[in-house]
C-alpha cells in the first residue's frame, strides 16, 4: 500500500498514513480525531520538478531567460 501526506484542517497537523486508492480519503487526524484532513502532495513531487528543463532557456543559462540568446519566458 502506498503512503499519503495529510495535513488536519483543524489543528494543522501534518502526518501520513499508508492507505489503498480506494481509501486514501478515508483518514482522521490522529492527534483530534478530525475526518477532515486534506491529503498532501507526495514528496516525489519536487524530484520530478527540479529534474525538470522544459522552461529552461535554449542555452541552459537561466530557467527565466538570459542575456546570451534573447530568450524570455
Ligand atoms: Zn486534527
């Protein structure tokens, strides 16, 4: 089963719980016992981004344009 972040909207706790698809929502804080807790994006997803050069420029300068090629976001 895989592993989720949570965070408790209402005592902002933040913690993780290992749950199937199909019941990734069914989670209560663990510290109020709350069900409304907002499931987190996982971790994995800053990997992915800073691994990312799409946005980069051409001369792989700058992500947001340099001055050696005139590129611009
Ligand atoms: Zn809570």
């Amino acid at each position: 089963m895989p592993w989720y972040d949570y965070t408790c909207e209402v005592c902002a706790e933040a913690f993780e719980a290992e749950r199937t698809v199909a019941k990734r929502d069914d989670v209560r804080c663990p510290r109020c016992s709350e069900s409304r807790v907002r499931r987190t994006l996982p971790r994995v997803h800053a990997i992915l981004r800073s691994g990312s050069s799409e946005t980069a420029c051409p001369c792989g300068e700058s992500d947001s344009g340099c001055g050696c090629c005139g590129s611009r976001n």
